[in-house]
C-alpha cells in the first residue's frame, strides 16, 4: 500500500464527463489499496473566463482581489471531483488552500509555499477518504487568499506529495509524458522513458509546459518521483527522477522552444557592484520572473549593457519599472523588443562533453539562423532568436544532436 | 457620520456595468461621511449555473460538497467590486465568511449564524475601506464551508449591522420596496412606506421574496432598522422597523402569496404525545423547512391526521422521509399533492379587530376558492388553495382590504 498524490490539469476536468473519469481513475488507484490525494486545477477555460471579468472592471487590477476571484475556479473543481467520487459509492472530501492550511508569502499572484499542514489530510486519509485539493492556491499569514502563479497546481501537488511523504506523485496532463521536443513543432519528437530533475527544470523553464518548474525545484529538493501521465491512457509516461550514471551517456535529452518572450535591453549602465542588484531586486519585488540574463564585459567608458528577457505578460510592467530603474541609474536608454524565442538544448550529459555547443551554434547557422543573445549553464545552452525561425531551428537541431523517432502520423503517439 | 450596512442582490451585480454602479453607490455612500460596509451576492445566474453543475455530477449531491462549489459566487462578486470600488479611486478590501470569521452551526446548504468576528471589519474601516463581504457564506468549528440557504446574503447583511451595531441596514433589490401584494399579480398594490418586523417575518415567509425571513428575525431581535430599496432609482424604499401604533390602525398591511408549495397529510397518526416532534423533528434534522402544520382533532379510534406544506424544493426528500417516519409509527399512508398555493392576509391590526378570519373566507367563498387548509396566528391568516384559484384570490382581498391603490400603468411605479 502506497501513498499517491495525483494531480489532474484543466483539461482533464474540462466538462462533467472529463470530471466522472478523473474520479474512476483516483478510485481505481484507492481500490488497489493505495492512499489517495488528489489535486485540481480549475476547469479549462475558468481562470481565463474568471481573468477576463477582473481586466473589464480594471485594467490593473489589485492582485488581491484577482486571486481571491481567481481561486474560485480550484473551488469549484474540488466540490465537483469530490462529488463525482461519492456518486461512485467512493468516500471523498474537497480541501480548500485555507482548510488544508497552505501557508504561502504574501505575493499575490504569485506566491511561495512556505509550509503545509498535514494533519487534516492524514485525519481524511485514515478516514479511507480520497483528499481532494484544490490546487494553485494558498493563505498567507493574515489569512489572505493567495495563488501560486500560473500552473501552480503542479506545485501544490508536488509540495503536498513532500509534505506527506508520499511514495509517487502523479502529474495527469493531456499529453503522454515529456517529450524530447514538441511534437507540433517537430513530427520527430520522442517520448522520453525518465528525466532527471534538473533536465526538467531546465526544459520547464525553457517553454516544455509541461510541468511548473517550482513544482520540479519542489520534487528534486524532496526527492519526489514525479511520473507525468496522461489522463486519457494507459501509458506509463515519463518518470522524472534523480540522475543516474545512465543518462548522463545521452548528450542532448530534449530542445525547448519558448516563443512568449520579450527581450529589453538596458544600454550603458555604471558598471559598479550592486548595479544588477538593483534592476533585478527591483523586478523580483514585483514578481516579475526574468529568464535569461546577459551583461557584457564593460566597456572602456566603465558602462555596460544589460540584456534580459521577460515573459510576454509581464513586458509592460518591467518596461515600466526598468525605464524607472535606469533613470535613477544614470543609465543609457531601455530598448523592449517583441518576437523573441529562445531555442535550447538540455542535457545532463553536456557536462562531460566538449564542442555542444559550437555544433548548436553550427547547426543553427547552417539553417541561417541569426543568434541574438547565447546564455549557457552546466546542462543547457539557450540561443534567442527571431520568433519566426523559431521552429526550423528546433527541427534542425533534434535531427542533428540524433533525437529524431519515426515520423508521427496525425495525433498518434 | 453613521455606520450603514447596504446589501446588493444578484441583479443588482449581475453584469460589469452593474457591478460599476453599485460601486458609485457605495463610494457615494462613503464619501458623505459615512463607514460602509457592502454584502453581495452572486451575479444573477452564478448560483444557479453551478447549482447545475452539481446537480450533472450527483442527482443528491452532499451538501458539504455543495456548498463548497456554490459559495463561490459571492467570492467572485466580493473581488469584483472590491476591484471596482478601486478603480473609481476608492479604498476597498474583500472579506470570505472565514476571513470575517461568519461562525454558523454546520447545517451545510441550510445553516445558521451563531457569531461574527467584527475586529477584522472595524480594522478596515478604521483604514476607511470600504469593507466588501460575501453574503450567503460561512464557515463551521470545523473550518468546512457553509451557505445560509436561498437569500442568506440577506441574512448576513443584517447579521453584520447587528454585530457592527450599524446605525441602518439597506437592502438593495430590484423592485421599489415592500408592496402591499405582488404587483405582478395585482396591478392596484402599493408600495408601503413602512412596516413592521412582524409583519415583514409574515409577508417573507409567506412568499414576498423581498427579504429572507431569517434577516426578518435577526433585524427584529437586534433592533436593525431595515430599508428595503431599489439599487435602480433613488426612492427611500420602504422601512421595516418596530411596530407604532400607527400601524395597528390599519387592519391588513398585506396579502402574499406563495405558489411554490407541496402538501403532504399522514393519515391516521396515534395520537401519542412525542408524535408530532418525531415527524418534524426528522425533518428538521434534514434541514427541511416546514411550513403550514395542521393536526385535526383525533378521533374515536385515537388516530389523527397530520397535514403540512414545505417549499417544492424540498419535496422529494421530504416525502422520502415522511414515509420512513409513518411505518416506523405505524401511522396510516402518506398524501402528497403538489400544486398549492398559500394565499394570506397580514397586519398587526388584526390583533384587536375581531371579523378579519370571517371576511377573508367569505370573500374567497364569493369568488368560488375552495379552501383546502386553514391556518392562523396572531397577525396572518393562511388558506391553502389550488394554484389556479390562486391569483383571483389575491385581487379579491386586495380589494374588500381596502389595500387598492391606482392600477399601474405598464411597468412604472
């Protein structure tokens, strides 16, 4: 008997009947004798509906008040999956953010979870109920409803499955596992059988939606066994797990592709300590999530660049903070640019491996890919790039860092 | 400077631009001088979309669970227009029944209020917010989720002027204030400039679905003058107060009528002591609501009948019931007849003026109504009769009270 913490995204409880399956499976999984926890996001399309509601009364609403609509689609989610269960002659009982007690920080939007209350959900456990919590949302110290940013559900299930120290936690998503790209982007793609954490991490990070990455920092710190699986089969999916001697023979493991950026570049900036500081801690105060950070080496005049990339959503705000920052700087000018994507490849195997990255940069000029900005880590190696040769780069470089599967035929696979 | 409570039905927050215009009142409110706390419902239509929702998953659905996916309007109202209240330059904050801490007994889908916590409300006036809680929700001892039954968010308004010690309680709806009888029915009713509590606990729970009889109680007990207004014109509405002797002079202050009822008779009752509280007792225990009771005379074999309505709603689980309660008596069989009307007149001034009972029958004699049931108190006198007979009774005792004013014209006045 083990104890299993499943967590089911939008669209696998997109309507009534998506509703009855998740609850047949989570039953399933408690008549073969496990203990069960089950996580929810909010039905497809409800925080966008909910989201659209808080922007016709205010163009800027109060983060406050967004999460405290916002929550609700989670709430709804857990009274229907919960309902759906007892219909099935199943025991189960619905867990809000602030009846479980998922305490986060105050950063509304997009909080931290600071720590979880297990008890209520051993007392429901050992009442042979199936827990069923919403995701994506929190309470701070004051008791303010607060969520976790978007796909935050994955998060919750990934903290819940440390903080009961369960034996696996199961990401239900609408495609079979990770793959070594995006299958709509390239008809190659490949499942892949496992994944260390830090691979995953960086692919989250990188645009493989797959999975939040807070959730997978989550998983790695507590060594939770992550098998991200699809809802609508039987297929095992992809174990994301710690790294083993095995997969470090794989050189590339996967190429992200993130389309949603904006790049901004900060022209001559002092080039004096704190400096970066200064920009970025200003950004984090207002949660804004900076991807990719390049300063060049300082020029004779001891100023420098600084270039960085946002997400499209947060690009007004950090424009408008940045050009604030700048000015107290006694900066240069704040350039902001659309149509940015950023290509990476990732894998733990580049580690003990020389000349990745000069066949990356080989392989994308070949296809006339003109390279804006490169940024590189141990496992990873991230190029920005016009958005429109976005997708022939990726196909380029599973074919030649030796990804490529058969050809998909249709939505098979 | 005065302390007002003001509640906004469905309607009036069913739309953004509704929700926009509550805010100006409430910020209007506020600007004269004034502390102003706002209680809301769900937009018109949220409850009973969700109420659907459940209904698809579960034809029974555990009320627990129910309560939890219901509540969720109002919270989505709260953030609205507290958002809106913003956006027009005003301080606002939001408030869930567990925030204020709304502590009811744990009666889910039907509960009671048994304390609220305003420390946190005074707090944020003493900000000079606009305090914004959600009406129909609370919280049990145990942390889960309740809702005060249909028009709770009445309920709450009234129950937080008295915690608040208010200096008045506006109720926002979509009619003009309190009508001698349905306009919809009788196009000769009037509006009353005022009336008391006892007479309002009589006209909403004898269907002028103005106020919830609940909020009628609470205002009575604690004294809560209560304004009964539109959130669609400026007309003072009608005040709901302690009886004067003003109003005794007027014999009937009203007729109502409630379409929406089931009648059930137990025939052949022992006529035991204890019997009547094991019928109603069960009942309530299942949170149904009894209306009308009759029990006849018991006859020469010691056997009575037991004759009673309760809302349509609750008519299936009641028949179920009732069932069960009469084999385990050993009582004779159950009679359920759907298709009643209650038809009443209403005035404390009944209580000195003898005749009132022979009037209203003989009027209704005239019209050819039959009578099915009687019942009486003090200020009201109930007739059950068929619902086809139902609105020409009304019109007739509309008339011989002398309650006619000018017939309307369309939908004005």
């Amino acid at each position: 008997m083990a104890l299993i913490v499943q967590k089911y995204g939008g669209t696998s409880v997109g309507d009534v009947e998506r509703i009855r399956k998740v609850a047949r499976r989570a039953l399933a999984t408690r008549n073969a004798g496990n203990d069960v926890v089950v996580v929810v996001s909010a039905m497809a399309g409800e925080t966008n509906r909910l989201l659209k509601l808080t922007n016709e009364i205010s163009r800027r609403p109060s983060e406050r008040e967004q999460d405290v609509v916002v929550s609700t689609g989670e709430q709804i989610s857990v009274g229907l999956l919960a309902l759906a269960i007892q219909e099935l002659n199943g025991s189960a009982r619905s867990f809000l953010g602030h009846q479980v007690r998922i305490l986060t920080d105050s950063a509304f939007s997009n909080a931290r979870i600071r720590s979880i209350d297990a008890a209520k959900l051993f007392d429901s456990l050992k009442r042979h109920e199936i827990a069923v919590v919403a995701g994506f949302q929190g309470i701070d110290e004051q008791g303010n409803i607060t969520t976790l940013g978007r796909g935050g559900s994955d998060t919750t299930a990934v903290a819940l499955a440390a903080a009961l120290k369960a034996d696996a936690c199961e990401i239900y998503t609408d495609v079979e596992g990770v793959y070594t790209t995006d299958p709509r982007v390239c008809d190659r793609a490949r499942k892949l059988e496992r994944i260390s954490y830090e691979e995953m991490m960086e692919m989250a990070s990188l645009g493989s939606k797959v999975l939040q990455i807070r959730s997978v920092e989550f998983a790695m710190k507590y060594k939770v066994p992550l098998w991200v699986r699809s809802t609508f089969s039987d297929d095992p999916g992809t174990l994301v797990r710690e790294e083993d001697k095995a997969m470090e023979d794989v050189l590339v493991s996967g190429i992200a592709l993130d389309r949603n950026e904006s790049r901004f570049v900060v022209r001559a900036v002092p080039d004096n300590p704190g400096v970066a500081a200064r920009i970025f801690g200003a950004l984090a105060e207002q949660g804004i999530v900076v991807d990719v950070i390049v300063q060049s080496p300082a020029r004779e005049d001891g100023r420098t660049d600084v270039a960085f990339t946002v997400g499209r959503p947060d690009a007004d705000k950090t424009f408008e903070q940045v050009k604030k920052i700048a000015e107290q700087l006694g900066a240069g000018k704040v350039e902001r640019e659309e149509g940015i994507a950023k290509v990476s490849i990732v894998g733990v195997g580049m580690r003990n491996h020389a000349g990745v990255a000069a066949k990356m940069f080989q392989v994308l000029g070949g296809e006339g890919v003109n390279i804006r900005v490169i940024s590189t880590s141990e496992i990873k190696i991230s190029c920005l790039v016009d958005e429109k040769h976005a997708e022939r780069a990726v196909r380029a470089l599973h074919t030649a860092f030796g990804l490529d599967g058969p050809p998909k035929r249709g939505q098979e696979g």
